[in-house]
C-alpha cells in the first residue's frame, strides 16, 4: 500500500515552492522569493537539500543539457548545472518584465511572459540567451496573448506548436514550424 514519504523543507527553504522540473536525479524547485532549490532525490525515500540558488521571485525551470533556465521577476536566468550540487550563474539573463514559464527545446527557448506574450531566444550559445520575437498576437482580438502564464512545446507530424496557457484568455496555440512556411 501507499506509505507517506519523507518530507523536506529544511528551514523553510521549499516553503512557496510553485514548479519543479527534473535535471538526472535532482530536482528543481522554484521557489519565489526563496530563489531555486536544488533536491537531491537519488534516494526518493531520504531526499536533501543539495544547493539553493538565490534568484528574485523564482516560478518555473526548463533543462536542457548542462543548463537551466529559470524564469524570475527579472527574466529568464541562465544556471550552470555540471555539478548540480554546486550551481552557478552563468550571468547569461534574457531581461524580461513579466517571465512565468519556460521551455527549451533544441536552440531555442520560449517564455512565457505575461503581458509581452509569448517570447522566443535563441539559446544556441545557451550561456548569452538571445532574443529573437516578441509575439502577443496584437491586431487579432481572438488570439491576442495579454497573460500568458505557462507553456509547453509539441511537435505534432512535421509542426511544432507552443501551447501557451494565457490566464484570462485561456488556450492559445501558436504554430512554430509547419513545413510549408519553412523549407527545409
């Protein structure tokens, strides 16, 4: 049967938690004001704090490789997870008013970032984030993204959508790659 597991929030370091998402066998925790915790979970039933980085108001983390990319009140910050018991910033930041969400796929990252909309970088140098379109659908009543909140990327037959959760406005999906309008 279902037996509880151990709970962590050593010092109140977890408390505001609001996203995690896995990098190998650490977890990482947004957690707001309190920045982003690194959990160790190579042993589910014992997890530890392995590292914290503080970052301002920390709400979601996207891993690619070596890197996370954290949405914070500032942007999206760039951490260097090689040892992911000692993180770094990069110092690489994508500076943004309002970033919610994230997700990175291949070279490049999208945001989900409030008001601005949907946000697209260019992540090919992931340490030096560059940004490449500001979508917020302006000029089409129907799809304007004025509170995009969360995000995913999926890839159905040859297109590549982004599924950008937009508050108030619900579902908005914008279409990334279709063969026909990108050769190749």
């Amino acid at each position: 049967g279902w037996r509880k597991g151990r709970e962590i929030n050593v010092v109140g370091a977890l408390r505001g938690a609001v996203h995690g998402t896995f990098a190998g066998n650490h977890l990482l925790l947004s957690c707001g004001a309190r920045g982003l915790a690194v959990v160790d979970v190579s042993a589910p039933a014992k997890p530890s704090l392995a590292a914290r980085i503080p970052l301002e108001g920390a709400r979601a983390a996207a891993v690619q490789f070596r890197y996370a990319f954290v949405a914070d009140r500032k942007g999206v910050a760039v951490v260097d997870l090689t040892d992911p018991t000692r993180p770094a910033l990069t110092g690489g930041r994508l500076p943004l008013d309002d970033a919610r969400g994230v997700a990175v796929w291949r070279s490049w990252l999208a945001v989900a970032a409030g008001k601005q909309g949907l946000v697209l970088a260019d992540v090919t140098k992931p340490t030096t984030p560059t940004l490449l379109v500001v979508y917020d659908g302006a000029g089409d009543a129907d799809r304007a993204i004025d509170d995009a909140t969360s995000l995913t990327i999926a890839t159905t037959n040859a297109s590549t959508f982004a599924y950008v959760a937009d508050g108030r406005n619900g579902l908005r999906i914008v279409s990334l790659v279709e063969p026909a309008r990108v050769p190749g």
